[in-house]
C-alpha cells in the first residue's frame, strides 16, 4: 500500500489537498487540488501561496504541542501535486500586471511569502520535521525552487525539471541559489541559472539534484519507501538535519535579501521581456484547456 492510499483527509483548503495518516507521522499536502473543477494554471497563485504558509503554521503549531507532550518521532511532510504537474513557477501574469505598474510593494510582499514558504520546508517547519518533494509531473521556475528547499526530492522519470527565468532575463531569486549550492558547486548553479535549460529528471538525478529517482507511477511508493528508511533511524536522521543546519545554514534573512535583488531587477525588465512573459502564460494556459480572452492575453 502506497503513502498516498494510506492518508486520509486532514483539513479543507480552496488549493491544496491535506491529508495525514493515521499513525500521525505522514503529512501531505497536494497543490493545484481546485483545478480539476476549475482550469487554471498550475503555478504559485497568490492564493495557492497564502494556504501553503496557512497549513505549514498550523502544521507546525499542532506538531510543537505534540513534541511538548513527549511525542518525539520523526515526522514527514510530502509536498506533492494533483495536477498533472508539480509546479509551473510564480505567477507571470501576476508579475506582468505588477512591473507595468511599477508596484513595488505588491511585487515584493509576493516573493517574500513564497520566500517564506520555501523557507519553511527547508527548516522543517521549525519542529525538526523531514521533507519530501514528490515530482511526479514538470517542476519549473519557483516549482523547482519549492522541491529543492525539501531535505528529499523523489521524482519519477522523464519529468521535467529546471529554472528558465533568463528566458525574459531575470534570474530565481526565491530560494534557486541557496538551495542549489547546498547540492552541488556554487559556479555549476550559477551555471544552471543562467543558461536556463530545462533538464529531465533522469539528468538531474546523475548530478544529485534528485535523490530518488523511479519509473513513472512509482513516486509515491518511492516515498513510502524514504519515510520508512527515516522511521529506522530516527536520531541518527534528527542529527544529521541539525548537523547540516549548521555546517550549511540557508537563513530566511539571506533569502529575504536575495529576493529584493530579484524584485529590483524585475521592475526594470522592458516590453521584451514582459511579452515573452505573456507568452508563457499562454502557453500555461493552452496546456490546461483554458484560453484567456482579455487584455494581452488574447
């Protein structure tokens, strides 16, 4: 029986499906779980962001108390998707609106929250919790972002993988830097920043930006199979987050300063760029089904 057969629903959100099992040691949470009554596009919605943040505090609350109660097993959060894909990114359209503007404030409150939650997951929600990335679909741009800030990415075959933010000459300034260099060298990151390159996950497992690479419909079993690994060696798993912690501290300040580096070099992007936006979301929008009939989407 997969970790997937195994949960049962936990909580009610508008964009995400959580769900727990029922030992208390599995959490998961599935983006994009509205889209399949209502077409969108599967990227980071502001309010797909604002339900993260929602589930990881309350996540993070309900397991403090638990660990005040004595409660001290190591307990795994998935982060996973109900969609055909993990994550297309931050929200282009969103950004277009916000640059022709010039609104600053707007752009910046965005980053910081997905800042914030692709924080979180890399501090295990601040209770010591391990966290896995089940890809099982394309993972691009803040999609990537959000599976590298896990401790554990399983990804299933063939799934594209990457950070094509340069392709409208900007760069992923919410968390692509930090949590690349903790994986391989500093100038091999810069590298797949700028170049842009979309990777299979085949190709990104060879280079130990996967950990866990399977065939396509073995994701889920994958994680099963990580969680089960943890539960045989609990402490020896605790220390080694609090040891890479410290060896290799990713802190939300860095992250905070990084991410107004990448608002300031978005609000100076031209029509070129801005179009080139445009046409991805267009692209996001035919691949679900949906064609958008206004303004510079037509």
């Amino acid at each position: 029986m997969s970790v997937v057969q195994k949960l049962h629903i936990a909580s009610r959100y508008n964009t995400l499906r959580a769900t727990e099992d029922a030992s208390g040691d599995v959490y998961q949470c599935n983006m994009h779980a509205d889209l399949a009554q209502n077409p969108g596009r599967a990227c980071f919605r502001t309010t797909l962001v604002d339900e993260i943040l929602q589930y990881q505090q309350s996540l993070a609350d309900r397991l403090r108390i638990e660990q005040q109660k004595g409660d001290n097993r190591i307990k795994h959060v998935v982060l996973a998707s109900d969609s055909d894909v993990f994550n297309l990114g931050g929200d282009l359209e969103l950004f277009c609106q916000l640059i022709r503007k010039g609104d600053r404030n707007s752009l910046l409150g965005y980053a910081r929250q997905c800042v914030r939650g692709v924080h979180a997951f890399h501090a295990g929600l601040g209770v010591g919790a391990h966290t896995i990335a089940l890809v099982q679909g394309d993972a691009l741009g803040g999609g990537f972002e959000a599976a590298l800030s896990c401790h554990t990415i399983v990804a299933e075959e063939g799934v594209q993988m990457g950070l094509p933010e340069v392709l409208f000459d900007l760069f992923p300034g919410m968390g692509a830097y930090s949590f690349l260099c903790k994986r391989i060298a500093p100038h091999h990151a810069e590298k797949i920043m700028l170049e842009g390159n979309v990777y299979s996950s085949d190709e990104l497992f060879k280079i130990g930006l996967v950990d866990v690479l399977v065939p396509r419909g073995e994701g889920a079993r994958a994680v099963e199979k990580v969680i089960r690994n943890n539960q045989r060696i609990p402490h020896a798993r605790a220390a080694m987050h609090r040891v890479r912690n410290m060896a290799q501290p990713v802190t939300l300040e860095e992250m905070m300063s990084i991410t107004e580096v990448w608002v300031d070099t978005a609000l100076q992007l031209g029509e070129k760029s801005l179009r080139t936006m445009e046409r991805l979301v267009r692209a996001q929008y035919r691949r679900n089904g949906e064609l958008k009939e206004a303004g510079a989407y037509n």
